[in-house]
C-alpha cells in the first residue's frame, strides 16, 4: 500500500512538473511572438497614430551619468508624441547582454539604445574602419572630446557604407556613431613622460588597436578583463592601464596609478551607435520621425556634457588623490604622431570594399576635425590654454554653456543626415 501510495504521489508530481513546464513554454512562445511580430505604419500622422510602447535595453543602471541623457531624451519624445509613445527600461544587460545588444536591436529584442558593433567586427566591418582613425589631434581636453564627438558623428552620418551595414542589420540609427570617452591614455604607478620610462612596463590593453598602441610605446600588452585590473594593479602584473578618464575613475584605478598621460593622445573609442530598431522606426509617421530627429540633437547636445562633467568630477577628484597628469616629451609625441600617420594611410589601403572612396574619406575626417575645432573655439565657448585635465583643473578651468550647442548640431549634422535616411 505504501509502495502504491508512493508511486502515485512521484506520477502527480511528474504531471504537475510536465504541466509546469508546458506552460513556461508556452509563455516563452507568446513572448517570442510579441517580440518579434512585424510592426506596420500604424498611421500617416501622429495624431492617428496608436499608442506604442518601445522597450529600451539600457547598458547601465538608472544612475548612471550615461543612462540621465537617454532617459531625458525618450521622456521629452513621450511629452511631444502627446503620449503616444511610451518608453519601457531595462537597465543594465537585465534584457540584453553587451555583447549582444547590436544583433538584439536588429532582431528587434528591444526597440531603442546605445549598441556596440565592435563585438561584431565581420558584420560590421565599416564600424570597425571607422573606429580605428578615432584620433586625438588637440591638448586641450574639452576641446578635444568635444571635436572627436561632433567631427565623428557628422563623419558617420556621411558614410554611407557605414549606416548600410547597420540598415541591413534591423537597426535605424539616429546617432551613427558619437564618441565621448575622450582620447585614451596611459595611467601608470611611476612617471611616463617618455619613452625611456615605458620600457620594459606592461600595460592592461582593451584591444588590437590599443595592442599596437602599447607596441608602439614600447609597452608590453597584457588582456585582461576590465574587472580583473584593480587586482592586477594592486599586485604587480601590470604596470599601467590603458583607457579613458571617466573609467579610470569609475572603476578606482586612481587608487594605484598616480601618473596619467593622457596628453600622448592614443586612439579614442568610438564605435558608439544609438538607434531604433529598423521595422519600429518604419512604423512611425513623418511628423514623428522629425520630432525624433530634433530631439536627437538635443539628446547629443546632454550627452556631451554630461560626460564632460563627469570627466571633469574625475580629474578633480584624481588631483585630490595625488595623481599627476603628465605630458609626452618630444620624443613620444613624434613616436605617436609617426604610428596615428601610419593607421592612417593603412586605413587607406586595407578599408572594407564597402567604402567607395577611402583616401577621401580619410581626408574628410580631417577636414571635419578641423571645422568642429573652429566653431567649438571661437563660437562656442570650449577655447583655452589648456595642455591636460591637470593643466584645466589647476587654472580654474570652466565647461561652457552647451544650450547653443543643440541648434549647431541640428544645422550642420542632424538635418542633413535625416534627408538622407528612411
């Protein structure tokens, strides 16, 4: 009897488990099906357009500087879409993963964010170009992180191999790249003014283009995860670290390196893109589109600053620790200048077939450089003396106001490039 007992007790509880399961697939099945059912134009105006809710995969969390632009920029297409559409948050891989937030927004896992092509270098070969002349050319840092993030996205927003691939992956993109770490730089525990300081040193690399980089100076690359550098820092397997400002602080390098040069001007990261999923953006009508589209400015406009900012809270408090930021003696710059000459007239010889013109491409870089520098200067505010954040911050050195900001960037990027697009 209980035996029988047993065995009917063990046969419920496979069918409740079976049963269970069923409907955990079944679930999974509706949810696929919401994910990925095809959007139609949903009206030709906004005023007959239904109420939409757009999923955002957002790479950090709430309170993150880098998340308050986006945040802002998605409230203010809320208010001005009469609450048509709605943004639904989720932050920090809780949805997507990094590594997948490119091909996630392209198969339409989620409908709006910040992706990052580079996981995907074969699929995005012209991304991958493209990222590699992120080239500081100024001392002055505002000045500098201000022109590589406008001089670039106009550049992108020109390319048009660049904004194909990504159209022919599902994904729409508003801001076809817009780089705003800053120029990377080498953060190490003794001096690093010069060649002769660097050798022998082994230093934290994120990549190939910062492997040569590191070869370049005389440095030995080491890949590490980012997550692993304090502990490689604080115990003697590496020397230095090779990044931006904003994650060196972010992250409490500081706590071990205390000489920062980030003056020598190593390649910036740049492969940043901010879109829609392609089939969302197709169902929105025209009047909304240019109402994306002029909030897209201002969305560029807050994201510059707030990363200033950031970089700015970064430096200050780095002072305040003890680090020092150094500068490249001659001898390095002209060593860094010969190898960012190089990449160059690489990028000439070996671009994806994609890219019609590369050598003109190439010099339209550098005339974009070269403009953004004359209007962020004399126009708007970002000039000075400056030869570090070091040098910014113990002159008493100011961001400017960035509210003039915005109807620069939609005259002289956004509408152009918003003709030109679907």
């Amino acid at each position: 009897m209980g035996g029988g007992r047993g065995r009917q007790r063990a046969a419920i509880q496979l069918c409740l488990r079976e049963e269970t399961a069923m409907k955990i697939t079944m679930t999974g099945v509706a949810l696929t099906a919401a994910l990925f059912a095809p959007l139609a134009v949903s009206a030709e105006t906004l005023a007959d357009m239904k109420p939409m809710t757009l999923r955002v995969a957002s790479l950090y969390g709430p309170d993150n500087w880098f998340t308050a632009p986006m945040e802002a920029y998605t409230a203010r297409l809320e208010k001005r879409s009469g609450g048509k559409l709605k943004f639904e948050y989720y932050y920090a891989g809780s949805l997507v993963p990094a590594q997948e937030l490119t091909s996630g927004l392209g198969a339409g896992l989620f409908d709006f964010g910040f992706v990052l092509p580079a996981y995907e270098p074969a699929k995005f070969s012209v991304d991958e170009w493209q990222g590699s002349l992120a080239i500081p050319s100024e001392q002055n840092p505002i000045l500098e992180v201000a022109t590589a993030a406008l001089a670039g996205y106009e550049w992108n927003a020109g390319l048009t191999a660049h904004t194909q691939q990504l159209l022919d992956a599902g994904i729409m993109p508003v801001m076809p790249s817009f780089s705003i770490t800053g120029p990377y730089g080498l953060l190490c525990k003794e001096d690093n003014s010069s060649l002769s300081e660097l050798a022998g040193k082994r230093s934290r690399v994120a990549g190939e283009t910062w492997t040569k980089e590191a070869q370049n100076l005389g440095l030995t690359p080491v890949a590490l995860p980012i997550t692993e550098v304090y502990q490689a820092f604080q115990s003697g397997v590496i020397d230095c670290w090779m990044g931006g400002l904003a994650d060196a602080g972010a992250n409490g390098f500081f706590d071990h390196g205390k000489y920062f040069n980030l003056g020598m001007g190593l390649t910036a990261y740049a492969q940043a893109v901010y879109g829609f999923n392609l089939e969302t953006w197709n169902a929105f009508p025209q009047d909304l589109k240019e109402i994306i589209w002029d909030e897209t400015a201002q969305y560029a406009s807050e994201l510059l600053e707030a990363a200033l900012r950031q970089q700015l809270r970064a430096a200050k408090s780095s002072i305040e620790s003890g680090v020092v930021y150094t500068t490249p003696d001659a001898g390095m710059r002209q060593k860094v200048d010969a190898h960012h000459d190089a990449v160059r007239a690489d990028a000439v010889a070996t671009s994806p077939a994609e890219v019609a013109d590369p050598g003109r491409e190439v010099a339209r870089l550098t005339e974009l450089r070269a403009k953004w520098r004359a209007l962020l200067s004399d126009n708007l505010g970002f000039g000075g003396d400056y030869t570090s954040w070091g040098d910014f911050v113990a002159k008493g050195g100011e961001l400017p106001d960035f509210a003039p900001l915005k109807a620069q960037i939609l005259a002289e990027i956004v509408t152009p490039y918003s003709a030109t697009q679907p």
